[in-house]
C-alpha cells in the first residue's frame, strides 16, 4: 500500500522511487499548511506578521500561521498524522509506504513512536531529518515500533 500527499515533491518522488506501482494521495500527509504565510521565507515572515515572530521561534509547534487555513504542528497536523496512523491499523495490506514532509514527519513520528511532539521539534532543531530518508516501522501487537533508518548518500 502506498500513499503519498497532494504535494507535487512527494508525487514526483513516488513515481521516481516505486515507478509503475499504484498509489492513493491523501491531504492526511499533506505538510503543514502556512496560510498567508505560504511561499514566504522567514526573513519575509518575521517582516510582515512581527507580532508572530517570537513564538515561530520559540514555540514553533504551537505557532498557527496567519491568515485562512494555517495550522500547527501540534494542531492540524497532529490529528491528521493521527487520522493516517488510525487508518493502518484498519489496513489489510501488510507493508506501507508513505511520501510525506518534514512536519508531517514530525506529526507520524509522534504518533507512531507515542512521543510528545515537542521532544521532536527539540531533536530536529539539532538534527533535522535527511531528505529522502526512509524511516522503517514495525506493527507487532497494535502499537508501531521503529526499527530503522535509511538515509541516502549524498
């Protein structure tokens, strides 16, 4: 079984990394959504919504992006990392195959690992993970289990 999100990154890489196999897109892998702030770099960020720019800093998974639509990490993509997680444990097929972003990684770690999101954003400020990294998780007893790491050699 193979998902990825709406993302044109995570379509291409599918089609790339397993070429000619089926895949279901989903906005549940979809990255955090920025609202106003989509496209913009945090220079231009912090310049046009300064009253944000401290807890982006600080408190970056509780931010919510201005404008319609922006969600937090703890928020919207947490329950929707949650929705994707709920759905494997209903799933037939025995090996999934998810492409996803980097707060959407962060979301499904939480999730899948039954850890705190802000205890990831800790470790990812100091080691953000690798694009393209394959992170392998095992199902035994109903809960996942992370058993690896596959990072590219670039």
């Amino acid at each position: 079984m193979i998902r990825t999100s709406q993302y044109r990154r995570a379509l291409d890489t599918a089609a790339l990394a397993l070429p000619g196999l089926p895949y279901e897109v989903t906005a549940l892998l979809n990255e955090q959504h920025y609202g106003a702030a989509t496209y913009m770099t945090k220079q231009e960020l912090y310049a046009t919504y300064p009253e944000g720019a401290e807890d982006r800093k600080i408190r970056k998974h509780l931010w919510t992006p201005p404008g319609a639509g922006g969600e937090s990490l703890a928020g919207g993509v947490l329950r929707r990392a949650t929705a994707f997680v709920d759905g494997l444990h209903a799933a037939s097929a025995a090996d999934v195959v998810a492409f996803t972003h980097h707060t959407a990684i962060l979301a499904l770690r939480a999730v899948l690992e039954r850890r705190p999101v802000t205890e990831l954003v800790d470790e990812a400020r100091v080691h953000k993970a690798p694009n393209a990294a394959v992170m392998v998780y095992e199902q035994a007893d109903g809960l996942f289990h992370a058993r690896g790491t596959v990072q590219p050699d670039c």
